[in-house]
C-alpha cells in the first residue's frame, strides 16, 4: 500500500528518527504517523525489548512507517537515511552510565562518534532538515558546588532560588564519566555545527523522561524498572540514600516539546534547553517506592548500595527558557504519569514476559 498523502498542505516528506525503535523515538513516531505523516526509523535494535516496539508501530502505522535497521555508524546508511528528509529527530546512543564506565570506546563511538556522523550527513543536504537532539543533564556533572539538605525523604537547595527555579543553561558544563563525556561532546558539536556551518539544530538537555514504551533496567530508566521489580516481586536495589530528586517528565509531554522544538527551529537553533518536569514535578526514589506501595497495596522489597559514580542528589530542570520561546509546558503529574506507566506495564506483563523484559 502507498504512503497515505496527508492530503492538507502538509509535506509528504518522511520524519527521520533516528533510534526511532526505542522508548522515545517510538512514542515520538506514533504521534506524528497519528497525525497521516510518514516517520522513517534508523535503529540497530540493539537495545533488549525495542523490537517490540517497532513491531507495535508497524501494526498500528504499517504503510506510514519505513525501517532502515542499521547502526549509526554505517555512513552510507545513514547518508541514504538523511536523504529527502523533512525533519531529523537524533535519539539513538548507548544510554547507560555503568555501561560507559565499562565500554567507554564503545559509548564513544556511538554517542559522539555516531553524533558527529549525523551532522556531517546533514551539512552534506543542500537544504538541510532541522535537527532535534537529545543530550542529557549529566553534562552538568555532579553540582558538588550546590549546598543541600535533607527534608524528610529527599535533598533539598539550601538557596531559595534554586528550589523556586531548578537548574538552567547558564550553569557551567562540567562533564563526569565516560557517557557524561561522550553526549556533552555531541552536545557541544551539535552546536557548534549551528554555528559554524547554519545547522538549523537545538540541543535537549533531558532529565528523567518516563512512560510507556520504557524498558528500564538498572542502569538506566528507573521509574519504569523500578515498577517492572515491583511487578516482578523482586527486590529493589537503591544506590545511595534514596533521597535524591529528579524532575520527571512524562514522554507525552517530551513528544509535545520536541514537535514545538522542530516547529520553531528558526528561533531555537544553535540553542541548548533544559527539559523536564521542571519544580512542579518532582520525585524522590524514596517516594516513587511510596507511590509503589500505594498502587500495588504493599511495599516493595528493598536493599541499599553505596552511590553510583556521577550520581546528583538533587537535579531538576528550570524549563522557562523553551517554554518562553515556545508556550511549553508539561501537563502530566508524577502521580498520574507513573500510574500510567504501571497500567502499561501490567497489562503489557505477559507480552513483555515474553521478550524477556518482565520475569513473570
Ligand atoms: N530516557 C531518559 O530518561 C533520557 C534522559 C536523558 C537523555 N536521554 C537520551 O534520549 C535518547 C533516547 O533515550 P531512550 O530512553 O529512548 O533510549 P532507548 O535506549 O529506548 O532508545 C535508543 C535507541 O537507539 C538505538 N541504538 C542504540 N545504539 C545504536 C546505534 N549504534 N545505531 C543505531 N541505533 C542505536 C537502540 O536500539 C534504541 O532503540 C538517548 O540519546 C538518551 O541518551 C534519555
């Protein structure tokens, strides 16, 4: 069957996503094929679980939905992927820390390494698509710098500013650990090549994004692993105090800026933006282990090891620079986020069992 033609106005042109297999690329591509546009998909399926994914988007999207599964560092893959593109969506990386810590060649290799692969097949394009990048607030380091202290069951700024506002982009970068090092270079790169060559590109800098379509694991996505345990039955491993706070965002919502962050490219390239849940959405571990008691009328299994290298114990975003420059602003509560990440992952529990994602 054809490509359904948006029929309204609308280019016919493909969304490239690039990792477009995994959690977010997958969400990202089902909203815009909802909307009769076509998506194409770059990913080496090399994360445990996000086949199903694809095999998901392809059976609610099939015609509107083309798959290229090749690495990022296959070129002329990549070069033919870029081609005729209307927008570029560039998700795909090794997104652990501990895996960084153990492969740090690898995590380079395909983080800035692959990054940089990206933009060079995008300056090579007469008129080249704007681009969309997710980095991470690990390029802010561990803010040892911040005073903090302990209110009940998380860390807390002792300045009164920093709790009203968050974290923004005036802060010093300060890379920490291999995958710190290897997204803060494809960050920096990304726009520099907005700089130095017109890139219509913006870089997110993301804290904790969450929801369904997540397959978290230890070493990275911990609101959905930490539900897939409970679900499991089995005992949760808290690195640290479990006190320390992140402002999570619902992928719904991160779907929503990066649409707006593509749609008004002119005033956002060359730009870096801290994106999450901002101070109004907040979350200790300790109290995700509480919402967890409440859902599931019991509390969790639960064994504690010293801190993880480069782990922050209070990181939340000031999001008010994307949202001035694009009336953003996140719309889905923790509670009601994370009660619909479990919902998923219940009635997902057989199906993930499966792909060996759940242990039933
Ligand atoms: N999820 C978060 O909380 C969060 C926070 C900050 C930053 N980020 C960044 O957002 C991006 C997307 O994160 P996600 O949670 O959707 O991760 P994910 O692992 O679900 O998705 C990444 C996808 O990239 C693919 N991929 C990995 N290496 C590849 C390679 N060499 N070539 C081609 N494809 C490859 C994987 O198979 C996967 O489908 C990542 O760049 C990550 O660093 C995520």
């Amino acid at each position: 069957m054809m490509p359904r033609n948006p029929g309204n106005g609308m280019s016919d042109r493909p969304i490239l996503i690039i990792g477009g297999a995994g959690f977010i690329g997958s969400n990202l591509a089902a909203h815009v094929a909802r909307g009769g546009r076509r998506v194409r998909i770059y990913d080496d399926l090399s994360r445990p679980g996000v086949d199903r994914n694809l095999a998901w988007l392809k059976r609610e999207h099939g015609p509107l939905v083309d798959v290229r599964i090749a690495d990022i560092r296959e070129r002329t893959k990549l070069e033919s992927a870029v081609r005729g593109a209307e927008a570029v969506f560039h998700f795909a990386a090794q997104t652990a820390v501990t895996t960084s810590l153990v492969e740090p060649r690898q995590d380079f290799e395909i983080n800035a390494g692959g990054t940089l692969q990206v933009l060079e097949a995008l300056r090579a394009l007469d008129q080249p698509p704007p681009l969309v990048f997710t980095s991470t607030n690990k390029v802010y380091g561990c803010l040892p710098d911040l005073p903090m202290r302990i209110e009940g069951r998380r860390w807390s700024p002792v300045d009164d500013v920093l709790f009203a506002r968050g974290i923004d982009e005036r802060r010093p970068l300060e890379f920490r650990t291999p995958y710190g090092c290897s997204k803060g270079c494809a960050d920096q790169y990304v726009l520099d090549y907005a700089q130095s060559y017109g890139l219509p590109a913006t870089v997110f800098r993301m804290s904790c994004i969450y929801g369904p379509r997540q397959f978290g694991t230890e070493d990275q996505g911990w609101v959905a692993h930490f539900l897939i345990r409970a679900i499991e039955e089995a005992p949760i491993t808290i690195y640290g105090d479990g006190r320390q706070v992140r402002d999570i965002l619902f992928v719904d919502d991160l779907v929503d800026a990066l649409v707006r962050a593509w749609r008004n490219i002119g005033a956002l390239r060359g730009r870096a933006f801290n994106i999450g849940g901002g101070c109004r959405n907040t979350v200790s571990l300790l109290e995700l282990l509480e919402m967890i008691s409440q859902l599931r009328g019991r509390a969790p299994e639960v064994a504690f090891e010293g801190w993880r290298a480069g782990d922050q114990r209070y990181y939340v975003s000031d999001t008010s620079a994307f949202a001035q420059a694009t009336a953003w602003r996140p719309r889905v509560s923790p509670r009601a986020g994370i009660e619909a990440l479990y919902g998923w992952l219940v009635e997902q529990r057989h199906a993930l069992a499966l792909a060996g994602v759940i242990h039933a």
